[in-house]
C-alpha cells in the first residue's frame, strides 16, 4: 500500500466516522451496530495514520517505506498523546 492509498483510506474513513457523529448528534445516541462500527472506523483511522508515519519515516532515513507494517490495533490505541 503506497501513501496516496493509505491518504484515500483515510479520508474514506472520515468521511465515515463524519456520517457516524452527525446520526449520533440527530437522534441522541447511536444503536449498537452503528457505536461498533464507530469504534472500527476510529481504530482503523488510528493504524492508517500510524502506517503513513512510518512509511515517511522510512523514507526520510532512506528505508524503504514498503517494509511499514500495520500494527496491532492494541499497540497503536496504547500510544501517549
């Protein structure tokens, strides 16, 4: 997966989560399915941000930016802000 995929991917999912917060903001809360799914899309956001910083920091220390992994979704949401 190059950048400009995983900037698409991203941008595809926040369009998404966008949909998510403006249902939950008109009818006051989400359903069960919709709450999950935007636990999924907020998850899959982070690991595609965290691909992408990997992928330029490869670059910039001229490695090779296709060895980026996605990784776990429990190592990427255990990240300090």
């Amino acid at each position: 997966m190059d950048d400009r995929s995983i900037i698409e991917d991203i941008g595809d999912l926040v369009e998404e989560e966008k949909r998510l917060r403006a249902r939950h903001e008109a009818t006051e809360g989400l359903g069960d399915d919709d709450r999950a799914r935007l636990q999924e899309v907020e998850e899959r956001l982070d690991q595609c941000w965290d691909l992408l910083r990997q992928r330029r920091a490869a670059e910039e220390y001229q490695r090779d930016p296709d060895e980026a992994q996605v990784r776990p979704v429990s190592e990427v949401e255990g990240y300090r802000q």
